[in-house]
C-alpha cells in the first residue's frame, strides 16, 4: 500500500511540474532527476528481506523454498529461495497473512506475518528427525522423495558429522548405529553391511566408485581416506543395488557426497570459510581443518585441507572376567644402535604401534554457464604415513618374543580428478543428463621385516583407474520416470617387490603380492531404471542392467613361486534385476518389499594374489573363479504412531550362487608350503556351491517435545555357508553379533546433549568361520565377549560464529574389543573441537 501511494505522490509531482510554465527548464530537470532518485530506490525503502537461520547452530539455512498463496481471484503461488545467507526478499507477499518455508531437513513450517514481524523477519527453523518426505539421491542416482523409494536407507548429514565428532569416515559410518566397523589397526575401519564386507559392499564418492580391481575379501582401510569434515552428506544403501551399481554392491552401498562450491544468487562475490580444531586424550590426537568458498553468480570454488595427527591408542582399564588381560601390549620392538631390543611396556594399556597421520586435500571448481548447463571439477588427494599394521605387531611366536619387528602398510595414498557436467533439458529423451569423467591414481604398500631378520620386505601395489558414468532421466507426465545410464571402468596393476638387507641397503627382487607382469580389469554396464507412481499411495520401481568384466593378469617371473601358468584371463557377462514397491496408506505408515539379484565378479585380489592372510596359512593363485551371484529380499516398515515417534523395521533375506570364499588347496600338489620360513597351509578363493544369511535391523527415533528426544538401532545377522565336501553348514566370515545403540537427547537455542550407549553382543567361538578372515587367533579363549560402553556429547554454540564440541566416549573405562578386530578399542576418551563458520 505504502508503495502505491509512494509511486501516486511522485508521479503527480512530476505532472505539477511539468505543467508550471514559472519554473525554469533546469529545476524542471534536477526535480525530474530528484524523482527518478527516488523511483530508483523505492525498493531499499520497502522492499522487505527475510533470513531462515538453524535454531541450534544459528547458521543460515541456504535453499529454503518461500510460498504464500495470492488473493483470489488468482490462484497462482508465488515463491523463492533463500541464497547461502539464508536471506530471501518477501516485498511482493509482505501484505499476505501468512508465508510456508519448505526445506527437506526441516520440513514445511507456516508462520503468520503478525510473528515474522515480531521476530524483525528473523525466522529460526527446528531441524527434524522425522522425515519420510526428505529427498534421497543414492537408490536410482536421482532426488527422490525417501518414503517413495522400496530400500532401507541411512542419511547421515554434515550437522550429525559435526555433533558425532568422528576422527575418520569409518568412525562416521560406526556412530550411525547401522554400520559395524572392524579394525585391525587404528589407520583402518573396514564397514560391514548385512554380513557383507570389503569387496562385496560398494564404496561411491561424489558418483564414483572407489572400489578397484585389488579390493581384497578381507579387511579394508580404504574408506578412512574420505575425509569425515567436507562432506555435506552420506547415504548408506543397504542390500543388493547392482542394478545402479553393477559389481560389488551386494551388502549395499556407501555414497559419500562432498560438499558443492556455493553460487553467489546476488551480485558481486559470496565468501564464507569454516575452520575447526580438535583434540582427544586417548591417542592424543590433533586435527585441524580449514575450508574456504568463493563465489559470483557463475563461478564458486571450494578449498578444503584436514591435517589429523594420531598417537598410540591407550585401551581401557577395566576388563570383562572373561578377558583378563587380553590385548594387553607387554612388549615391543625398537631398534637400538641397529640392533632389535624388545621392551618391556610400562605401561600395557597403551598400544605401541598404532599411531600415524594423514592429510586430505579437495578442490572443487563450479562454472554454471547457464541455468541449465553447469561444469564441475574435483580435486581430491588423501596421503598418510605409515600405518603400523597392530595385529601383526602384537603377535607374540613360539619363543615368547613378538614375531615381527616392522608391520607397516605404507603410506597409504588416492588421488582422484573428475569432470561432470550437468545438463537439464525438459524435451527430447531426457530431463537431465549427468556424465562423470574421472581417473584415480591408488598406491598401496606393506612393509614388513621379522624379529632380528635383516631383511625388509617392501611390496607396492599401484592401482589407476580411469572411467566414464553418464546417466539420464526422464520423467513423463503420466507419473513414470526413466533412469539409465552405462558406465565404463578401465583398471591397470601393476605390483612390484624388493627385499633389502637393513645392515648393506642391498636390495633384491622379491614375490609380489600381484601378478609382477601387470594386470588390466574392465567393468562396463548398460542400466535401465523404471518408478511407476500407480498413485499417491503405491510406486512401483524395477530396473535391469547388463554388465560385462574382463580380467588379466601376467607373471613375467615365476622363478620364486614356480606357477604352471603365465598368464590368465578371467570374462563374464552378467545380468541384474530389481524390482520393488512401496505402499503408503496414510502419512504416518509406509510399508515397502523389494526383490533383486546382484554378482561380484572375481577381481585381481580373488584371481591372482599370493599372501599369508595369517600366519601359518598361504593364500595362492585361482585362475577358475566364477562370479558370485546373489538372490535377495527384503520388506519394512516405518510407523510414524504420533507427532513426534516412528519404528522402523526391515527384515532381509540373501542366498548366494558360486560364493567365493577362501578353503584348503592343493599348491602343485602339496597342501602345504613353506613360505617366508614357516610351514603353511595352502589356500584358495573358490566357488561354493551356495552360502545364505538373514536378519533384521529395527530402530525407533520419539521427540517427546522441541527439547527431548530418544533413538536407537539394533541389527542381526546370521550366514553360512555350505560344505559340499563334509555335507555340512559353516559359518560364514564376517558375520558381526548383534550391535547397535541407544541414545538420549537434549536440545534448546545453541545447546545439543546426547547420552548413548554402543553395544555388542558375544561372538561365541562355534560362530566364527574357519576361513581365517574372523581372526580367530585374535579373540578370547572364549570367542568375542559382549560389551557395552556409556558415552555422552555435547555441542554449545556461543554464537553464530563460534561453537564448541565436547565429548566423553567409554566412560566407565572399559576395555573391550570388536569383533574380528586385531586391536582393542579406545579406553576412556575426552574429545574437545573449537569450530568456526566465517
């Protein structure tokens, strides 16, 4: 109103000017130019902006969707967006009663004009828990709305990164609850999901899989590489999704998203940092990041480093009956005046020989070249130290002494460099086209030299990985929407490996890990992906791809292992189906199945390899691998019974065709060997007939008011696998006990408190496989006893530029292990981090 009148006032002025013979030409034109003065800024005058904040951390909310219906007659919405400031300008709905915000994390909230004003057009949005309608990007590599898609699924966000405080990614994966985590030492953090481990769940970052051609059926290091501090979310997939997928991906698959530069929506350029340091008491650990963002309305770049380093990890003080002084480090190895000298530790809590540090690096360029067309770039490099590998260190031999003096898997790096373009076209046959080039450069190595043995074994493993993604979608106005795509992924190996004498430096050519003569995979897939929304209340969704791998290796030295063979070749042609729906009977129940097969194809690792997996045990070469193939199922439900309280529930069933697991061999006709001077039994990966698990997870969030809530989660998994031999079940490996966690939360303006408990159950000794992969050696007399650890959290933002994290993990100091792990857990632990946002 008051800029009608404003715009009626001024124009009847410029009238009664102009018709004023008295006044001069000149002052005619400076009052003309006084008007237009004022018709020019008539906008700053009235124009009315509103900012969303996060009522917990105070930091603006970017991207929150602004509606307000117009009078009638008109029935058009008029709406906007927040910019990265979390401000929006309302001038054209400022006379309305009543404005909705709409964001996936925090839901669609009304407020009335009457409070905005109140608030001086400050608005501060709850963030929530309970969110069927939230948008998931992982299950068909597209947005979709979370309550249409047939799959369990975890979202984890930057928010949940920050309060959880994890000191790498398979630490962010294990606060979940839904995720076991095995480590053989503190560099590591190997996910299992439904009993499914290493090379058979799928690691993603930012669209592109990290799993290559030498992800081995054991325990994995690899996700630790991801940086916890940059990413902007994670979705865990659980179950077979190798439709989207293809290979690997049979427990399910980890996307890891990082955050995107930010576009400046005004003129001129966006800057905005976040910084963050911590430390923890018990591996002492210090980690400092830094990340800084720039950007105009077309180009934004994004700059992130973490530097983290650890020291020995000390485990706790008190133990279960059952334990004793299990785990203790009583000795260690150091080197004096070049001499190996075992000392007694003072201190046996603290295990020797766990520290390291690393160092990650992201650079992202954005350039939206128009409203449709946008090119990202993405940098990213992880480097470690060594990584003393602790289970091989804590090994103590026949004489009473520890067996080797040096285990260390080098230092451990991954180098990743892609291109995406982004392409949005709503004619033609595609809505949307996304195509990822990338290349990856891996480098792995162990280290490792025996008590009082002058010779070092150095093996290095290089891995490049080079592949193309393009996928499409399209949807059509009768409620179906396409997804396809192909993907090309190329490997090339190569493994080297020398033995020096640490008192002459004198080198010589020693077995390698992998085929010396190098060795190339291909994965390449064609997919289709098909959601059919029936109606409001039932999707359905389907999808099939067909894959083919290649795989050769080549031994150009078989003088040390004399292989009947120099060369092998390994292709298969594999096809994948899915299909799945959810039925919705009102807002509060949503009830979905879903069916799928999936295949791991044998890889370098399955195919080539030549290692102690343990002592006394030899892994050696299998040229007649067939891929696995899974059969799986699975049906839940999320009950939401009152405004603030949901249960889900997802049982799951998966039989496995041509399982590849590790069993006795015969080694040019012996079924033992010596090797590295110690008599062992020759092992191979074959195909088993068949293999089966089941289980189930089950959680429950409630919000008892805006302040209080509680949430936990519990997951069980049972798996074997059949003897043809001996006609009779086996355990199979990997099979976590039951686990999970239950928390009790606390939260007002700037405050955020969480009580939990993490638990596991007992891994009985009859439950273990006897492949090795279990590390039996590395468990109780009794098998794995149970345990449970009481920890709080807490996160205090002093202002909306400040805030502080503090924590106290295992706080009854108690001294446990995880199952199958080679290390026992952190004892008590207290975590302080000073965060930044500027």
């Amino acid at each position: 109103m008051a800029e009608r009148i404003l715009y009626l006032l001024l124009f009847q002025i410029h009238d009664a000017i102009i018709a004023n013979k008295k006044i001069t030409m000149q002052r005619k034109f400076n009052l003309f130019l006084i008007i237009v003065a004022a018709l020019g800024v008539h906008e700053n005058l009235f124009s009315q902006t509103i900012t969303i904040k996060d009522e917990l951390t105070q930091l603006p909310i970017n991207k929150v969707v602004i509606t307000a219906q117009l009078p009638k007659p008109t029935i058009r919405l008029w709406a906007t967006l927040t910019n990265a400031n979390g401000e929006a300008d309302i001038t054209t709905i400022a006379n309305e009663d009543s404005i909705y915000l709409r964001h996936a994390a925090y839901g669609t909230q009304g407020f009335s004009m009457t409070e905005i004003k109140k608030n001086k057009f400050i608005i501060s949005l709850h963030l929530k828990s309970l969110l069927l309608d939230e948008v998931v990007f992982s299950a068909n590599k597209v947005g979709e709305r979370k309550k249409e898609v047939p799959y369990s699924l975890t979202v984890v966000k930057s928010k949940d990164i920050n309060f959880s405080n994890p000191q790498t990614s398979a630490d962010m994966l294990m606060n979940t609850g839904g995720v076991f985590i095995q480590k053989s030492q503190m560099g590591g953090g190997s996910p299992v999901l439904r009993g499914f481990e290493a090379n058979r769940v799928l690691i993603v970052i930012d669209g592109i899989r990290m799993n290559n051609a030498i992800y081995r059926a054991g325990h994995l290091q690899d996700v630790i590489t991801i940086d916890p501090n940059i990413l902007d979310r994670t979705e865990i997939l659980f179950g077979p999704s190798s439709v989207i997928y293809g290979s690997d991906a049979l427990g399910g698959t980890m996307n890891f998203y990082t955050r995107r530069p930010i576009l400046n929506s005004d003129t001129g350029l966006l800057a905005n940092s976040n910084a963050m340091v911590r430390t923890s008491t018990a591996n002492n650990e210090l980690t400092a990041h830094f990340d800084l963002n720039f950007g105009s309305k077309k180009f934004a770049s994004l700059t992130s480093v973490t530097r983290s380093d650890f020291g020995d990890l000390k485990m706790g003080s008190k133990g279960n009956p059952y334990q004793g002084d299990f785990g203790w480090c009583k000795y260690y190895v150091k080197q004096i005046d070049g001499i190996d000298s075992v000392i007694i530790n003072q201190n046996p809590l603290i295990q020797h020989g766990t520290g390291y540090s690393q160092i990650d690096i992201m650079q992202k360029f954005l350039y939206a070249q128009n409203s449709k067309l946008t090119h990202l770039f993405n940098f990213q490099i992880s480097s470690s130290s060594n990584i003393p590998r602790y289970d091989r260190l804590a090994l103590i031999g026949s004489t009473g002494l520890p067996t080797y003096a040096e285990w260390n898997y080098g230092p451990q790096k991954r180098n990743l460099a892609a291109y995406t373009l982004n392409y949005k076209n709503t004619s033609g046959i595609y809505d949307e086209i996304n195509l990822t080039l990338s290349r990856q450069a891996i480098e792995q190595s162990r280290i490792t030299r025996k008590l009082n043995n002058t010779n070092r074994l150095h093996q290095i493993e290089s891995v490049g990985v080079y592949a193309i993604n393009t996928d499409f979608r399209k949807n059509f106005s009768t409620g179906h929407e396409l997804r396809y795509g192909i993907e090309f992924t190329y490997n090339d190996v190569n493994s080297k490996a020398n033995s020096t004498n640490s008192s002459t430096n004198i080198a010589t050519p020693a077995a390698t890990r992998y085929p010396d003569g190098g060795s190339s995979m291909i994965n390449s897939g064609i997919y289709i992906s098909h959601s059919w929304e029936i109606s409001q209340r039932l999707i359905l969704t389907d999808g099939i791809r067909l894959s083919y791998i290649s795989l050769k290796s080549n031994w150009a030295d078989t003088s040390i292992f004399h292989l009947p063979f120099s060369e092998a070749e390994n292709a298969n042609v594999a096809p994948s189906g899915s299909v799945g729906i959810v039925y919705i009977p009102c807002n509060q129940f949503r009830l979905y199945m879903n069916g799928s097969t999936g295949f791991r194809a044998p890889n370098v690792d399955d195919m080539g390899k030549i290692v102690d997996s343990s002592p006394g045990l030899l892994i050696v070469p299998n040229t007649n691998l067939k891929p696995e193939i899974a059969i799986g199922g699975e049906a839940g439900l999320d009950w939401t019974f009152s405004e603030g309280a949901k249960i889900d529930f997802a049982a799951f069933y998966t039989q496995l065709t041509n399982a590849i697991v590790t069993k006795p061999f015969q080694y040019n006709g012996a079924d033992s060997v010596l090797y590295d001077n110690t008599m062992s039994q020759v092992l191979a990966q074959q195909n088993i007939d068949e293999a089966f698990l089941y289980g189930f997870t089950t959680g429950i969030t409630a919000n008892f008011n805006d302040h209080f809530s509680a949430q936990g989660t519990a997951t069980y998994t049972y798996g074997r696998y059949k003897d043809v031999l001996n006609d009779k079940l086996i355990p199979m490996d990997h099979i976590p006990p039951v686990f999970g966690q239950v928390g009790l939360g606390y939260n007002t303006k700037g405050f955020e408190l969480e009580f939990f408990t993490r638990f596991n159950g007992w891994k009985h000794l009859v439950d273990y496989s006897p492949s090795g992969e279990d590390n039996l050696n590395q468990a109780t007399p009794y098998g794995m006893p149970s345990w449970l650890t009481l920890n709080m959290r807490t996160e205090l933002h002093i202002n909306k530029y400040v805030g502080i994290n503090f924590a106290v993990e295992n706080i009854m100091d108690l001294n446990y292990r995880h199952f199958a792990s080679g290390m026992n857990a952190a004892g008590r632990n207290f975590i302080i981090a000073l965060r930044g946002n500027f």
